[in-house]
C-alpha cells in the first residue's frame, strides 16, 4: 500500500546556483532548515527547483543533499518526469534508491500525444514503484480531471494530484466528484487560488518557497476554522506573491532574491538562460519587503 498520509504545505524548493551556474549545497541544506523552521510538512524537487536544467549526476546529487538534510523530520517528493517512459521509470526507481519519499510526474510534453498513451505511461511507472506518485496537472502538460480519476483507480501508487491548469477551482471540484478518496488533491501555481482549493478538499499545497512560513500560517489559520482571518492574511502578501509568479525565468530570479534578502540564499541566481526582471521589479521587491517585514526565519 503507498503512503497515503501525505498533507500540509509542501514548498517546491528553489536551486541556489551561484553566477556560474553551479550548485551551492550549503545552502540548498540551509533552505531545507528553512523550511523546516517555516513548519513546513514537505518539500519537493522539480520545475520550481529547475530541475529540468539538472544533468543526471546534479539530480542525484541534489536529492541525496535534501534527504540527507531532512533527515526523516519532513517528508521529500522528486519529480522523475521524463519525455519517455523509460526515463520516467529509470528516474523514478532512482529517486526509490536515493531516499525520496513520493515522486510527481507530468505527462510527457509531447505535442498532440494520444490521451491512450499518456495513460499509459503513468500506468508503466506506476506498476513499476511501491513509491506514491504525484500527477502533476500544468499548463502545456494538462491533465483532465477524468483521466485523473481514471488512473487514480486503475493503480493505486496513482493517489496524489497537484492540479495547476488554471483556473484551479473547477478542476479540484470536478476531480473530487469523480476520484472520491481515491486521489488526494494538492494545489499549486504559487497559491493563485490557495484558499479556494481548501474548500474544494484540497490536503495540500505545493507552491514556491519564499514565504513558507506565511503558507503555514494561513494554513493553520484555515484549519483552526477562521477563514476571515486565513483570508486577511494571505491577501496582506498577494503583491510579493505575484512577484514571484512572474513568467519563467523571471519568478527565479526574485524568488532567490527574497531567500537571499532572508538569510537562506549567499547568491540569487538562475541557471541560464533565464531572463531577468527590470529594475522597477526590484525596486518594488524592496518597497514590499520593507513595508510587509519580511525578515529571516
């Protein structure tokens, strides 16, 4: 049976890079620290982490750092997503070996693939793990709420979704009716519609890292039952949020910058090519940094 108990925040970590574009694993183990002490449940590694620009060694590297860091206090999802099934299931038996307590998956970014084959994959690397697995509903990568609950029932490691096409609340209502318990849903997309998932049966949230600490809280502050407050909260760092939900490339860039600013991050860049935001978006970043505290954890 795979371990169905998986909730709460789960921050997709950020890959601190210094301007050469090597891995920093001081502080990729400090951001794990952080998260922790932002009473974080989890932590992922995957598109929000750059993993897509990671070489086999890096992935293995970097995973084997985060378990190692986390060492059992939270739990650690790795994205195995691949163009190919054999890849998919290399990686996934890989992330088995090296510690990783759940992987995620998106279907293949293949243009004009068959929904046939799409399920199929998914049921090749399921029948191929113990491991839970996370599909990964994204923009250019969706997954209907139907094939969710199709896979979800056909096996049963298929028992997580992070729904991201937005917008989110129609699908999380729509897979709930047709999955039941089946699947336990995440949200995602830097928390666009956070609250709104909750009430839609969401069990966590997969958004960026920057201020996991104010994702616990409004998460707290939900489950103690005071909406309005969850509310006031998490509409009080909207602006900063949406600083970070630039387009890729860009959202990198801040993001690092807020962990730098916050003590975690020595050095704030991407791996390249990323594109990187104007002046104004920085000089906002300091005006909102100052005005809401955002100071270290």
């Amino acid at each position: 049976m795979p371990d169905r108990s998986f909730s709460g925040v789960f921050p997709i970590l950020q890959m601190p890079f210094n301007e050469a574009g090597e891995i920093i694993f001081e502080d990729l183990r400090a951001e794990v620290e952080y998260a922790i002490r932002g009473g974080v449940h989890g932590v992922g590694i995957a598109y929000g982490s750059e993993v897509n620009k990671l070489d086999d060694h890096e992935r293995d590297e970097v995973l084997s750092a985060v378990v190692d860091q986390a060492n059992g206090r939270i739990k650690v999802v790795m994205n195995t997503g691949a163009p190919s099934t054999v890849q998919t299931i290399h990686y996934t038996r890989t992330a088995k070996v090296l510690g990783a307590d759940a992987v995620m998956i998106a279907p293949p970014a293949i243009a004009g693939i068959p929904g046939s084959l799409v399920r199929q994959h998914f049921i090749d690397v399921a029948e191929s793990t113990d491991l839970p697995i996370y599909m990964q509903d994204m923009a250019g990568a969706a997954m209907a709420p139907a094939l969710l609950a199709d896979l979800a029932q056909a096996n049963e490691n298929l028992c997580y979704a992070k729904i991201e096409t937005l917008p989110t609340p129609n699908r999380f209502s729509e897979t709930a009716e047709l999955a039941g318990d089946s699947i336990s849903m995440f949200g995602g997309a830097n928390g666009v519609f956070f609250l709104e998932e909750l009430r839609r049966g969401a069990v966590g949230t997969m958004q960026g890292i920057a201020l996991c600490d104010i994702v616990r809280k409004t998460w707290d502050l939900y489950h103690a039952g005071d909406e309005i407050a969850a509310e006031r909260l998490w509409n009080d760092y909207q602006p900063l949020v949406k600083l970070y939900t630039l387009a890729e490339g860009q959202l990198y860039w801040v993001a690092k910058e807020i962990l730098k600013r916050r003590g975690v991050f020595s050095e704030a860049y991407p791996r390249l090519p990323a594109v990187k935001p104007d002046a104004g978006i920085y000089r906002e970043l300091d005006a909102l940094i100052e005005r809401l505290g955002v100071a270290a954890i």
